[in-house]
C-alpha cells in the first residue's frame, strides 16, 4: 500500500523473490498525495487504503510509503495485526551509518526532520555526519512520470547536498524508482562512487521472514495481481510503466477471480 506509485520498488522486489506470489497493490488516487497532509489526516486515508486491501484477505501487509510508516504505522498495526502481520518501510540509516563516511537522507518534507527519523539517526548514527535534505516536489513529478519536474527536483536537492558525502540514502520509495538520476545528479568527479541505499530488497526479505516463507525467485511466474485505487479494482496507473519496476509487472487476471 501506498498513495501511489512509490509501492512499486517494493513490489517489484517481492516479484522477483516471489514470482509466483499473488499480490493486491492498494494506492490512493483520491488522497495523494500525503506528505502535505497532517499525520492525523494521512492516518486516516492510510487506514482506509490499508482496510480495502485487507478485504482481499492478504497473508501481510507492505507499508510500501516512509511517510506513511512514519505516521501511520501504530495505527495500522493496532487495526490489523496480529491476523495481518504489517512491514513497515525504515529509512536504510543504519547500513548507511556502517559505512562511517558522511551521508544524506533524501526524504519528503513531511519525514525530513521528524521524531521519527531524528531518532533512528540517534540510534544508528551517532557520531556520523548526516544531512538531512527535504526533497521538495520530487515524490509528486515522479508519481505522474513529469521528466522536467523531476529534473529540477533532484537538481534543486543535489544542491543541498554536501559535497563530501558519500552515500545516499533513498528515504522515499518513490525515490528508488530514479535512483540513477539521484546518483548522477549527486556523483562529483573524481570521486569515489556514491553508495545509494534503498529500502525496497529489505522490506521484501522481511515480509517473506514474517511469514516463514523462503525465496524462490525461479518459482513460476504466474503470480496474480490486483489493482486497488481508494478501494476501487481499476488498472495500474499508466505512469507506471514508465518505470522499469512497472514494466515488471505483468497484465494478468485478478487473483481474486482465479480462487
């Protein structure tokens, strides 16, 4: 789940694990986007994008979304769990941190500078340099596929960007569907390549340690996969087949009607 097309990193990882995994894609059209939004607010459209895809009777739930991970995810847990086990998205801080050197974390503005992601650099990265940088507008040009508004969004944030850090870390999902567009806007010549973390491959492997299943990535690829837009069944949006993540997905039934 997510407000929109940001849960394709995530689902694009849980595909190649799971080829034949059946899956329910559940985004907010009516709603996004929600980082403007007060925690009060997003919570309650999360709620709702969460309940419809709960009623498709999932083994788990992927909070594909860091703001709404942020802000949302008691909530979510408290409503579904423990019959609908919920994974979370965390900002990859902590192996950015490992890493020693100083680094910087992409987010929405919403995420940027909360209790939330100040604590887990408390946690994971004291004694680290880190940056914080609002990345304004990029979540919303990569959700409708606008080439120029991303341009500018990740130049205006490779602005922000200290020349010394050597790693990114891509606290937005939507992020990590342009991640080589961050990495060259971020890369300085002659120097080291830049590291970028993501989160998209951890969320997969601990959905599938939730559930006590194991990868099978040469499984067959028949996996179903359901569209929900605010609770609606409906088609994945065009802008995401702009993406490699997208194109990833196959135009198959419902599972639902193959039960």
């Amino acid at each position: 789940m997510d407000s929109g097309i940001g849960l394709l990193a995530a689902t694009a990882a849980v595909r190649r694990l799971r080829p034949d995994a059946d899956l329910v894609l559940s985004l907010d059209p009516d709603g996004m986007p929600w980082g403007p939004r007060t925690p009060e607010d997003l919570t309650r459209r999360a709620l709702d994008v969460a309940e419809a895809a709960a009623a498709r009777r999932p083994d788990a739930l992927i909070v594909g979304c860091n703001t709404a991970s942020v802000h949302a995810l008691p909530a979510l847990r408290a409503r579904l769990e423990p019959g609908i086990p919920v994974i979370g998205t965390v900002p990859a801080i902590k192996p950015a941190a490992a890493g020693g050197g100083p680094f910087a974390i992409w987010a929405t503005p919403a995420t940027t500078g909360s209790a939330y992601q100040r604590g887990l650099i408390a946690d994971f990265a004291d004694g680290v340099p880190v940056t914080e940088v609002p990345c304004w507008g990029l979540a919303e040009a990569i959700e409708h596929a606008d080439e120029a508004a991303i341009e500018t969004a990740v130049a205006a944030a490779a602005a922000l960007t200290p020349a010394e850090v050597t790693t990114v870390v891509l606290g937005c999902t939507h992020y990590e569907l342009v991640a080589e567009r961050i990495r060259a806007a971020v890369q300085r010549p002659g120097a080291a390549p830049l590291v970028l973390h993501g989160s998209a491959g951890a969320v997969a492997a601990q959905a599938l340690r939730r559930l006590g299943e194991l990868p099978a990535s040469g499984a067959p690829a028949e996996g179903g996969l359901t569209v929900l837009l605010s609770g609606r069944e409906g088609e994945l949006p065009a802008a995401a087949l702009h993406y490699a993540e997208g194109r990833l997905l196959p135009a198959v039934e419902p599972f639902a009607d193959r039960r």
